[in-house]
C-alpha cells in the first residue's frame, strides 16, 4: 500500500446526523492522495459504524475505549497517520472539493510555513449557508499577534506539516482550547498562515459547546501563558478580563476604562520585551478596541472614546489594513 501524502483526522462523539457528510465532503476532494482516519470517541449513536458503512478504503474508523475528548482522540488518530501533511476537519464541518490542493499546493511551494488554515463560510444545522464569511488574519505576524487575544486559525482548516506535531501534540489536560494552545506553541516553533478564501463550512449547531464558567476558566488559562510572557499581571480576574476583549458583547464605560488601560500596558510591554512584531500588535489592539467601541453602551461613553488613545492611525485604516494582509 503506498503512503498518502496527506492523512485527514476527524474526530467524532455521537455525531451520526453530520459525519457522514463530513467524511464525503473528504473522500470528494480534487486532490486525492490521502487517507481519512475517523476516530470514534466511544460514541452510542454509531457514529463510526455510520462512516465504515460508506465501503471507501481510504477511510480507516478507529474506537476509543472510553471518550477522550476531541485533543485525545486527534491524538490517537495522528498515532497511526502517515502522511507527510496532517489536515484536520471536526464531524459538524465540510471540506470544500478543492481545499486540500489549495493548501498542499501552498505548503509545497512555502518551506518557510508549517502550517496553513483558511477562511471559513459559516452554514446552519441544516447545511444551509447563512452568508456569513469568517475572515481570519493571514500572514504569520498578525496571526500570532491576534492570537493573544483568541484562536484565530479554525481548527477544521487546518493542515500542518507532520514533523511539527511529534507525539500527543494536543494537552488533554486543556479539554477546552486545545487547538489555541497548541497554535501557540507552534507559532514559537514555525510560521503560520490562513489562505484568504473559504476553505472549509463552519456549521452552527444547538449541540456544540457553550461559553460556560468552565470553559471560560480553562481558556483563560490557555492566554495567561502570551499573556506572563510581556510581563503583565495574569491572576484570575485579569485573566478572564482579558479574555473578555474579544468575547463580550456588551461593554460598559467601566469596563472600556479598563480595556483602554490594558491595551496601552500591552503595547509598553511589548515595545520592551520585541515579543510580537510592533505594527502587527498595533492593528490587533487597534481591532479589538474598534470591537469594544461598537459594544459600548452608551452610545456617547463610546463616542468620547473614538480615538485610538496616543496613536496617529485612523479607524479606516487599521481596517483597511487588515484587509490587505495577505500570506
């Protein structure tokens, strides 16, 4: 049997209604060199049984003897890849036909670049496109600069090159934002991009996890680390605050006081320490304080706030900016 270039990993838990659409959107690719490892987290609705049912051969089902979790079993189906390009795609998601040439393609001819995500459409629980686009930052220094403040790589897109992830890549002690504290470490290690068109459908679905107490924990757990590193404050309260930048959808003029103080600590942090590239941190900041300018309420508490506090850059071109970016 000859060896795939690339080896696609789906995890999947109690998903029969969607992975056997993700699986095709797979083995329905344009480029066909690959092999799909379907990792069955101790599902009871069979899931895995739903995917071996569909008679291809390149589509391997392998069972966890009790749930895992999504990092776990993205582990053990890395364990028996073997290709030289891993690409990752969650059960809820479909691959586009043409998204894994684009980014082998891409990967061949950008050495430099160990792994490459995309853009996403975003579908509903029926498959219906809601005409939403999720446009993510694509060269490496605006993708690590926006990461301090979230995951900005869709998992579901994701392919990497095989030597980067070694064993067990993803912490199962992190049961959620796994994938963001495993991007984290590799944007120490390589460099990443996001391809600027949709690759992948981002499905949106009742059954997915929801922003509890937890997860919130646990993700703020995730940010103390880029966070500790400028040298900045990272006890419970400023790591949930910090969190909440990119994540509240109602911001109060006590809270925006606040934000406009920490971002201007980031930036002096950074002008110190060089940990991020200083015009890339500065369009991250400048993006996530527009953000909370728009959340802010009263209208006149985020209209007295409109400049960007100290810098010479317009609201137009910090977007304008961003739109630019390409890999």
């Amino acid at each position: 049997m000859s060896i795939p270039r690339v080896s696609v990993i789906m995890p999947v838990y109690n998903r029969a209604a969607m992975v056997v659409a993700a699986a095709r959107s797979v083995l329905r690719q344009t480029f066909t060199d690959f092999e799909l490892i379907v990792v069955d987290d101790a599902s009871s609705d069979g899931s895995g049984a739903a995917v071996a049912e569909l008679g291809d051969p390149r589509a391997i089902v392998l069972h966890t003897p009790v749930n895992v979790g999504a990092g776990g079993a993205r582990n053990l189906g890395l364990a028996s890849a073997r290709g030289e390009y891993i690409a990752f795609l969650d059960s809820d998601d479909l691959s586009l036909p043409h998204r894994l040439a684009r980014q082998v393609a891409f990967l061949d001819v950008s050495p430099r670049i160990g792994l490459v995500g995309s853009w996403s459409a975003v579908i509903d629980s029926a498959g219906k496109h809601t005409g939403r686009l999720r446009r993510y930052p694509c060269m490496h220094a605006d993708i690590e600069a926006r990461q301090l403040f979230r995951c900005c790589i869709p998992q579901s897109s994701v392919l990497v090159r095989r030597e980067l992830l070694g064993n067990d890549p993803y912490d199962v002690a992190h049961r959620y934002g796994e994938d963001w504290a495993l991007f984290l470490n590799l944007a120490q290690r390589t460099r990443l991009a996001n391809l600027p068109e949709a690759l992948i459908l981002s499905r949106r679905h009742s059954g997915q996890l929801s922003a509890d107490c937890q997860k919130r924990e646990a993700l703020a757990g995730i940010v103390a680390g880029p966070v500790r590193a400028l040298g900045l404050n990272t006890d419970q309260n400023s790591r949930l605050r910090h969190l909440e930048l990119a994540r509240r959808t109602q911001v109060d003029g006590a809270f925006l006081a606040w934000a406009h103080d920490w971002l201007r600590k980031i930036l002096a942090a950074n002008a110190r320490f060089g940990r991020y590239d200083k015009a890339a941190l500065l369009r991250a900041t400048g993006q996530v304080w527009l953000r909370l300018l728009t959340r802010t309420r009263p209208v006149h508490t985020a209209a007295s706030a409109l400049a960007w506090p100290n810098t010479r850059i317009s609201i137009l071109s910090l977007w304008n900016a961003e739109s630019g970016n390409r890999p």
